[in-house]
C-alpha cells in the first residue's frame, strides 16, 4: 500500500486571452465593442461580475486533474454543470502489474501521524489491502473488488468547469464547512486563479485559517 499526497495539475491558460475574449462577448449586450482597448476588459468584468452578470463568464473554461480520495470526488461531482472523467474503480484492479500489486490511498489531512487514531486508521488501510490482493488472487472481478474500497482511496479526476462554475465551486468548496481534504485541494487553486483573474475570483472568500503546508501541491497539467 501507498499513501500518496494530493495534486492539482492545472492546465496552461492565459488568463488575459480567456478575459478579453469574454469581454469581446460582453460588449455585444451593449454593442461598445468600440471602447476595447488593451486592458478595457479589467473595468468592465469587475462591474458586471458586482452586478451579477455572470453569465458572460460561461464563454471560457479551465480543466484540472486531481490527484485526490473517493470522498473528494464523491462530494466534487454533485456539481452538475462542472464535467468529470474518473478513474474506475469497477475497471482497475490494483492487484495487477500495472498497478504495482498495491492500492493507493491519500495521506489523512486530519490526522497526525504517530496518534493512536493515526495508527488505527493505517492498520484498518493495510486489512483492506490484505483481503482486496487475495480476492483478487482468486480472481475476484473489479466490480467485487471494489466494494471493499474505502473513501480513502486515491483517484485521479478530470474536472472541467466554465469560469462562471469554477467561482461558484469555489466559493462553496472553500469554506471551513467543507472537507478538510477538499479544503486542501480547492484552496490553492483557488488563490492562482485570485492571481491570475482577481476580476472574477478576487472577491471569493476561502477558509483563511487553513493551515498553508497541508495546501496541495499545483502544477501544470501535461
Ligand atoms: C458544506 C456543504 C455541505 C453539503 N452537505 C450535503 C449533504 O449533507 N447531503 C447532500 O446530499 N448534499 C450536500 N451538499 C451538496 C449540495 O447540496 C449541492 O448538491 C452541491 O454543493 C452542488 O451545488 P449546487 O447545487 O449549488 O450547484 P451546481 O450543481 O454546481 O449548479 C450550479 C448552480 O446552477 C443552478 N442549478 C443547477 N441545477 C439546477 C436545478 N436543477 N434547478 C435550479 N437551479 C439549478 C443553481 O443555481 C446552482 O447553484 C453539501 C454541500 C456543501 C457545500
């Protein structure tokens, strides 16, 4: 078994280009294509996105991949204008080559390793492991197999969202009320897009309290 630490791979945008071609969009409601200029765009999302003109925002997307546990996803996926591509658990069968004859489950967010809670929780991990090898030994098919798998377990998901659903994503997904596991991935993301497009996401609030070294690591997706 592995314990692996979660990821977000996002996809190499230009924030400026996504802005102006939603700007382009948006001066058709009013037909002031006239007043473009290089940076036109800032002005006029920040008073339409404070007005609720939202809808202009749905122009352009992003894509990630995540590295993240089944709870994650279970939770992720309940946003029904956000689009996903999971990996199954009803096609791989971790006890093959392929997966190196072992299942991979996140690192808990919410424990602290060496507590007792801590050790229960891996030793729970490592009877899981134990019981899901042999069935599969005897040539138990995915579909049994994963029935023992749990909310721990380590996926890799494919979201794509437009700008419009990514701030209301967001907005949900970075609270205090949330998961710390979802906390842990959506917070930096989060923070690059306040980066790269404070137009549209700098007024989003985040669980500010969050501590930053559990933060996923964010890199380019490939
Ligand atoms: C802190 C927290 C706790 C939660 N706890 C639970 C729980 O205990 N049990 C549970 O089942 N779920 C729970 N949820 C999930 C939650 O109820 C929503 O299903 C999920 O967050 C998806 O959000 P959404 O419906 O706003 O948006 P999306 O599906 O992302 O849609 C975006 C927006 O589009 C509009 N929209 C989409 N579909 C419709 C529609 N059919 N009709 C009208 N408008 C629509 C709405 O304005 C919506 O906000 C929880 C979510 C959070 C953030």
């Amino acid at each position: 078994m592995k314990l692996v630490d979660p990821v977000v791979y996002v996809e190499n945008y230009d924030a400026k280009k996504m802005l102006k071609r939603i700007e382009r969009a948006c001066r058709t409601c009013y037909r002031s294509e006239d007043k473009v200029t290089e940076n036109s765009y800032k002005k006029l999302l920040t008073n339409c996105i404070s007005r609720g003109h939202e809808s202009i925002l749905e122009h352009e997307k992003i894509s990630i991949r995540m590295i993240c546990d089944v709870g994650v996803y279970k939770d992720l996926t309940r946003h029904r204008i956000a689009s996903f591509s999971i990996e199954s658990t009803r096609y791989c069968n971790y006890g093959k080559d392929k997966f190196d004859n072992e299942i991979k489950f996140m690192k808990p967010v919410n424990m602290d390793e060496g507590t007792e809670i801590y050790n229960l929780f891996i030793e729970g991990l490592e009877g899981i492991e134990k019981t899901y090898l042999k069935m599969a030994e005897l040539e138990a098919k995915p579909d049994q197999l994963r029935m023992l798998l749990p909310h721990a377990t380590a996926a890799e998901v494919n979201m794509t969202c437009n700008l419009r659903e990514w701030k209301h994503v967001l907005g949900l997904r970075c609270s205090k009320h949330v998961h710390p596991a979802i906390r842990q991935l959506l917070i930096p993301l989060l923070l690059k897009f306040k980066e790269d497009m404070p137009e549209i996401y700098g007024t989003v609030e985040y669980d500010e309290d969050f501590p930053k070294e559990k933060y996923a690591k964010i890199l380019p997706l490939d």
